[in-house]
C-alpha cells in the first residue's frame, strides 16, 4: 500500500452539463425510435448535445445553425444562426456553446448565451470530429485530418499554442496513435476516451500518458465488441462504455456482463429499429438516447425502459473457490409436486415457482415458507416450463394438448394466451427486449416472439432448421435455453449431448460445452438446463449422468449429485431443471426421485480468499468524500464500514462499496462521512491470491487521516508439512486393484468456524475429510468432502464448516498410485488448526486384497 499526505487533495471542479446516468445491468431501451427531427430541421448531418436541464441542442451543418429544444416541446425554441460549417458542438451549464468551425475557418467559436456573441477561442488546422470541455475547464479538440486530439486551457485568456492530449499527428495503430479520431470523452479523473474511427477501437489514454490503451474493439485485451468505425462514446455514472459503433449501424454499451447493443440492433435500414451510420448520441436525465441518424437525416429518440431495471432471476456471483453442501434438504416431496416435477423457477425475492404436471397447477412458496403459501389451478395440462416476469406474471407451458403458451397475469389472477406453438415448449425464456423463447424439442428448434406486439404474429426462428441433425445449425431435441444481455441464445442440445451458443443473429452454433466443443470442457449426457452466473460462467443438469456441473475459471466440475445415480441426499436421479436463490442456493428438480432438493452455498467460501487491508480513517469534518483508487492489479474494489469490520462477516457494518469492474486500474468510493464517526476502508481483490501497490487519493471537505488496522481480526493460516514414501500407508482410493500412498492427519479446531485447506506439491494431491475417523477399507465412509485439481494446478482445495466438539481427518493421498513426494498443506481460518498425524505404518496383503496393520 502507498498513502501519503500528498495523496489527499482537494479538488475544486466544474459542474457537468451533460447527463450520466446510472444504469441497471438489466436496463433496455424500446428498440424502436420516436423521429423527433428530420431533414428539413436538421440538416444532412447533425451533432448532438442534450444538458441536465434536458434542453437539446443540435448542429445543423448543412444550414450553419445551431437548433435548440427545450424539454417536451415538440418544435424547436430557438436558433442560432452564425459563421461555421459545424461538425461537433459542446455546451457548458451557463448555457455557452462551443462550435467547431475547423473545416472552413480553422477555429474553434464560442456563442455566449448572455450577450449573443460569437469568440474565438481555439485555433484548429483541421476539422473538430468531437469537442469536449473538462472539469478544470480545458477544451478538447479531435481533430480528423490530423489524427490527433489537441487541448488548450479555457482559463488562460490569451489564445496560445493548443497542446497534445493523444496521438502522434501521424496516421498509425500503434498505441500513442490514432486514426481519424473521432467522438472524445473526458472522465472527473482526466481520462481521456478516443472514438479511434478507421481503428475500429475505443482508446483511453490516462492522465498524462501518450500510450493509450484500447479498451473497446478487438485488439483489446480483454474480449469486448467488434466495432466498425466507432464515432462516439460516452460513459455513464458507473464509467461504462456506450459506443456510436457508426458502420455497424447501431448504438452498444457495457455493463456488468460486458458489451451489448442497445438499438439499432436489427441491421441497416430506415425503420424505425434500425439507424443508418448513427454518428453520436446524447442521453437525456432520464437515460433516454438521440440520436442523429446521419443516413436516414433525422434525430432519433429511444425510451428507457422503466420496467427494464430488474432482472426476475437471480444470477449470483460467484468466486473461483465457490463450495456448496454436496448434501442437498428436501424442500418438496412427490405429496406436494407431483410425479416427476420438471419445471422450476426462483426470483428475486425467493419466491419459488414449481409446476405440478400431475395436477396441473402452479405451487408457489415465499421466501423462507416451508408449506406453499398459493396454488394456481388453470386450463392447462402438464406444463413442462415456465417463466416468471419481475411483476409476478407467470408464462406457462401449455403445448401438450392445448399447442400454446399461457400468461397467468397476476394482477387480475386471469390467463391469456400469449405464443401459439406446435408441441410442448421443453423450456421458456424471456430476454431484455421483452421477447419470449420456446424450445420445441419434437421440432428441434428454438423458436420467438416479441411481448411488445399486441397482436400475436407468426413467430420467429431463432435457433434449428426444424431437421433433427447435429450440424452446427441444427440440434436433436433442444431443451434448456438462455438469453443473456447480449441477446446470445445458448440451448441444451439434449440428444447431442452438448451445450450450443447462437450469438445474436447468427444461424450457426458455437459448441460450447460437451461433444465437439472447441476447447476441453466437459462430457455431458443429454442436458436439459443452462444457467450462466453474473460472471458469464455456465451451470447445467446434466440429466442422464444424474449431476449438476458447473464452470470457473478453473474450468468444469461436478456441484451435486457427484456420487452417482441414487435416492439418497447427496445423489440425484434425473435432475432436470434448476434455479438459483439470491444467496446463490440451488434448487434442483430431482425429477425420478420426485422431490425438490436444495443445496446451499457456502457464503463464506468466497470471504477468505484475497488478501486485504484495513485502514482506519480520521474525518474531522463532516461532508462528501470521494476515494480514488489507482492499482496496476486491475481487480480491485474497496469498501467503507462504518464502526469495525470482520472478515468473516464482510457485510456487516458496510455501507459503500465500488470496484475496478472496467479494469483499468481505477476507480471511485463515494460516501458522505461524518465527523468524529470510526470508520474503516478496506481494499481487496476479486481475484484470489494477488498482491500489489494500492494509492488511494481522497477529495472532499477536509485532510482525512489514515492509520493501518495492524491487530483487526484475520484470516490464521497453519502449516502443515510431511511426505508420502514407500513405507506410508496404502488403499485403493477407487475401489480398484491399485492403490496410493497416503497420509492420515488429525485435525482439531479451536473455533468453529468455515476453514479453507488447500494443498502445495509436485505431486498431483488428492484430499479428502472425514468426520471422526477414516477407515481404509470403506474411504466413502464418514467422508464430508473431497477435491482434486480444484484450482487447476494438480492440487486440492476445499472449504468447510468445522466445529470444535468434532474431531476430523484429513487424509492426503495422489491421483496416481505408488507416487512419492514431499508435500504441505496450508489451512485458513478464524483460529490456528491443530494437525497432528496418525498414520500407522500399514501395509497391503495383495492375497487376501485388504489394507492391514
């Protein structure tokens, strides 16, 4: 960590003009536009620029006049005519406009609102693509011709020489050059954003670095999005990315699950869901989007969807080290679900939905009930899906008999058909856009409709050729489906045993997981449900192997039902379906066992894997704080508690929190803060096990001091090392004629609590836990949790409650018999670990093929 007096700054800045606002990961825009100003308004190809006061201003260059709008009228209030062929235009909050005369007149104009005016207040050699005006009142010049953004100081009266803010002034790729730049953006922090346009990349060039770094388009170094021309950007309050993507015609944005498009997303063209080479965008304070349709001569406006801010199912995030109980809880028995339960779905309130295909009736149970608290009876007939919208209204699977899908709308407890199919929907699904999916596995096809059409069209294919086959556009029984931000469709493809992934608009599969797939992954056994967590990793009922898997960035494992196909807690029995609670529980449809079984997540798996550091902070003044933190480690976040903090409780007593989501080395914790108040900054990382430099800068009311917690409560490791020789015990770890070298290890805690053991050696490790003791002869006895290459390196780590009245074993032992080798085992948690070793020096009778002493 580096703190220093110098690090606490207080900054002065300018108010914005424009509008950033925050956004839901969920958040969507009607797809299609409102004209709100064609070409004999604005001209042939108009700048925008819309202020938090929500008056529009845009550049009419064909006629050299400035249009404005106030808000909600519908014809323009006012016009400014002067002396410029603008291509940009950029206005303060006092209402001045900055106007780009670059092409004809090689200057920059300021129209003064209070007297009418026009100055000169820049000296250009080139067009300005974009003009920007920083916090410290700097303006900013992106000049095409010259492939360079240039800048000068609004403070300094006197005209001088602009100064270089990126790019060499030579056409180039290379990371200190642009090529006809473009759209610019400036960030509270003086980062600037460069709409690269014949790159085909968004750069960011940090304060007072010549290099920048892409951070949109394919070379950058993270996956993002293709762009083709990219003419504007704009970050939102949580600097996400939104991009005018100009010649792939539409309008993209990050968030959370990475990049997406917002609208223009249905190709080229003059509807109004379509654009034609949009050059920038501007949002108003209610995150609408205008945008000038440059080819189509008009503005276009698109709505925020008020109804878009939440997701109805939950997608948790999950870290590399995530544990559940193996052992699943019968939350529902055959008495309440029926023969055979399939459908299942959980929301975000914990509300869990189930279909009873033997009743044909919707049973539902609010968060921590543990009889059903409604039942919906209706006219349909085993329903094999079902989706819940986030305001409780219910699409229900009625294809069987009835060839349609049913809406139970909540509000009025009345059904109406909403989507006419020609056989069971295996699976339903409805994305952001507000379209719903049905996975017809007779027909093996995915099929679509818009919710947003009152009348119910034909639909659409999004998936299959209808033709039951295993090309990368055909499938062979399609069931699970799941559309995420993107509008990328992944389908279960049951009877090929894989997982397809259709990105958005294209025909031809990916095999992303299972038979085929291009990279190792898994083998699956006609799998029927796909999830992807809030990290984009994949979870799946692999049906017919009787198992749920799941991914991370160690690759796939087994989750539930790893110890084969059975009635008992920790096995299952056909799982077909599955959803997450907000706590990252998992409720499974154990479809041959008849019940609902739940498996829950260790929290606290995830709480003990970074390392971390504890500052206490002395405010003398009471006021708004703002921490910028800068770390070339690129995962971290920071968290502000208010009183103490506990690691083992990191909840508690939080009350701000932000991270390097972007991870570009940077980011902001706001909070307001009060004088005399103990309050404690934590910094850790997303990613397990990373060390590094951390700076944190603080603006606000007044000096804020800083004092490392050197005694706050931690993590305590023990240590533990032996080998494995040819005199250690031996067993056959797989019930078969080979055996491995083990050792036995006691191990007693002094407080209970979630301890995590992981393992380090040359050999490839293999651990397992035993409650009481371990018996050679039967190694699935009193066995609470075993692992092997859980971290992708040959090695075991798993994470567990112990308590201390429970006397355990630990037995160490290798994936290949008779392997030698030194090893140590490292255990984390809230207190030392006693391990003390209690191998005897056993020795296998081959004739009589049983361990002994």
């Amino acid at each position: 960590m580096i703190f220093s007096k110098k690090n606490h700054k207080l900054t002065i800045s300018l108010p914005l003009s424009f509008n950033q606002p925050k956004f839901s990961p969920a958040a969507t825009w009607n797809s299609n536009g409102i004209i709100i100003a064609n070409r004999s308004i604005v001209g042939e190809r108009p700048a925008i620029f819309v202020n938090t006061d929500n008056t529009i201003y845009v550049a009419n260059r064909e006629n050299n006049k400035i249009i404005m709008w106030q808000e909600e009228s519908a014809n323009p209030t006012k016009t400014i005519r002067g002396n410029f062929t603008p291509d940009s235009l950029f206005v303060i909050s006092n209402g001045d406009i900055y106007i780009d005369d670059g092409v004809a007149n090689g200057r920059v104009q300021k129209w003064i609102a209070e007297t009418n005016i026009f100055v000169t207040v820049m000296n250009v050699n080139s067009s300005c693509e974009g003009l920007f005006v920083d916090i410290n009142d700097t303006l900013y010049c992106s000049m095409y011709g010259h492939h360079q953004v240039v800048k000068r100081s609004l403070i300094n009266s006197v005209i001088d020489s602009n100064h270089v803010a990126a790019g060499t002034g030579i056409q180039g790729s290379d990371p200190n050059q642009l090529n006809q730049p473009h759209g610019i953006f400036v960030d509270a922090n003086l980062d600037l954003y460069v709409a690269d346009f014949a790159n085909d990349r968004v750069q960011l060039f940090q304060s007072g670095k010549s290099n920048g770094i892409t951070v949109a388009g394919s070379t950058s170094l993270n996956p993002t999005i293709k762009l083709s021309y990219p003419s504007g950007v704009v970050l939102d309050a949580e600097k996400y990315l939104f991009i005018a993507d100009q010649f792939n015609h539409r309008i993209v944005g990050s968030g959370l699950n990475g990049f997406r498009c917002l609208v223009g997303c249905y190709g080229v063209g003059s509807q109004s869901n379509q654009l034609y080479k949009p050059f920038s965008f501007s949002f108003d304070r209610s995150g609408n989007i205008f945008v000038p349709d440059q080819g189509n001569h008009r503005i276009q406006k698109f709505l925020l969807m008020k109804d878009s801010f939440a997701l109805s199912f939950n997608r948790p995030k999950f870290c590399s080290t995530a544990t559940w109980n193996p052992t699943g809880i019968t939350f529902a028995n055959q008495s309440i679900v029926g023969q055979q339960p399939i459908a299942i779905f959980v929301n975000t309130n914990n509300t869990i939905f189930v279909a009873n295909r033997q009743n044909n009736t919707i049973v539902m149970w609010q968060e921590k009930s543990v009889n059903p608290t409604k039942i919906i009876s209706g006219n349909f007939t085993g329903p094999m899906s079902l989706f819940v919208l986030s305001n409780g209204d219910i699409y229900i699977d009625d294809g069987y008999e009835n060839d349609r899908v049913q809406k139970w709308i909540a509000e009025t407890n009345t059904f109406v058909t909403v989507m006419n199919v020609n056989s069971y929907c295996a699976d339903l699904f409805v994305d952001i856009n507000n379209t719903l999916y049905c996975s017809i596995g007779d027909h093996h096809r995915v099929v679509k409709r818009s919710l947003n059409d009152s009348l119910m069209t034909l639909n659409r294919n999004a998936a299959g050729t209808g033709t039951l086959g295993s090309a990368s556009n055909q499938f062979n029984g399609p069931v699970g489906i799941f559309v995420d931000a993107n509008l990328d469709l992944y389908v279960t493809d049951c009877d090929n045993d894989r997982v397809q992934l259709f990105q958005s608009g294209e025909s031809n599969g990916i095999t992303v997981v299972g038979r085929a797939s291009l990279n190792p992954t898994i083998t699956l056994l006609c799998p029927t449900k796909i999830i992807l967590d809030t990290e984009k990793y994949l979870f799946i009922a692999d049906n017919y192997n009787n198992r749920i898997v799941g991914s991370d960035s160690n690759g796939f494992q087994c989750l539930f039902g790893c110890y084969g196909m059975g009635s008992q807690s920790n096995q299952l029995d056909g799982p077909f379906s599955f959803s997450f609670d907000h706590s990252g529980n998992m409720f499974v449809t154990d479809q041959n066992n008849h019940r609902i079984q739940k498996f829950q997540y260790y929290e606290e798996s995830c709480k003990l894997d970074s390392y971390y550091e504890a500052i206490q902070m002395d405010v003398t003044i009471t006021g708004y704080y703002a921490f910028l933190i800068n770390s070339k480690m690129k995962t971290t976040y920071g968290c502000i508690y208010k009183s103490d903090f506990n690691p083992f409780d990191v909840a508690k007593n939080m009350i701000k929190y932000n991270g390097d989501y972007e991870r570009q080395g940077q980011f902001e914790v706001t909070a307001i803060l009060e004088a005399n108040i103990k309050y404690v900054f934590v910094i850790t990382t997303s990613t397990s096990n990373i060390t590094g430099d951390v700076s944190i800068q603080v603006s606000g009311q007044s000096y804020i001091g800083f004092s490392r917690i050197l005694n706050t409560s931690s993590v305590v490791q023990t240590v533990y090392a032996s080998k494995l020789a040819t005199n250690s015990s031996t067993y056959s770890r797989r019930c078969s004629s080979s055996n491995s070298y083990y050792k036995a290890i006691q191990v007693n805690v002094r407080r209970s609590g979630f301890y995590t053991f992981f393992s380090k050696s040359n050999m490839d490790t293999y651990g397992s836990l035993y409650k009481d003791y371990f018996d050679p002869s039967t190694p699935r006895e009193n066995q609470l949790v075993d692992d092997d290459k859980r971290c992708n390196q040959k090695q075991f780590t798993f994470t567990i409650a112990l308590e201390t009245s429970i006397t355990y074993t630990l037995v160490v032992t290798t994936w290949n018999s008779y392997t030698t080798g030194e090893f140590s085992i490292f255990v984390s948690g809230p207190d030392n670990v006693d391990l003390k070793n209690i191998s005897k020096c056993l020795h296998y009778n081959y004739e009589m093929n049983i361990c002994q002493c």
